[in-house]
C-alpha cells in the first residue's frame, strides 16, 4: 500500500474505484502494522507513567 501512494498522487485520473476499492479492501497490512507499533508505544508509556496519560506520550510519537 505504502507504493500506491505515488501512483495515486501522479496518476490519480487513471485509478479506477474498484481498483482503489480492491486497494483498500486488501492491502490493509501496512496500516494495520503501524496502529499496531503506535499501541505498543502507548501501552509502554503508560506502564513508564504508573497509567496516567501524559504530553510526554505525543511528543514522543511525533519524534
């Protein structure tokens, strides 16, 4: 998925809807794999804090 993104922004008129449907029904595993590291981040952070969510967990994410 991470690939398609240049195709989409240079030669967006030539994406058909079930092209990108198909895209976005199946290919998942990119977004899928980053919600999963930015939840083991929180789930760290809020371990390191004793549970109380803190700025220190998004400034870190924005690193």
């Amino acid at each position: 998925m991470a690939g398609y993104r240049n195709r989409m922004v240079h030669m967006y008129h030539m994406i058909s809807e079930e092209e990108l449907y198909d895209i976005i029904t199946t290919e998942l595993g990119d977004i899928k794999e980053f919600v999963s590291e930015i939840k083991n981040t929180l789930e760290v952070c809020m371990i390191k804090t004793s549970g109380v969510m803190s700025s220190s967990i998004f400034w870190n994410l924005e690193k």
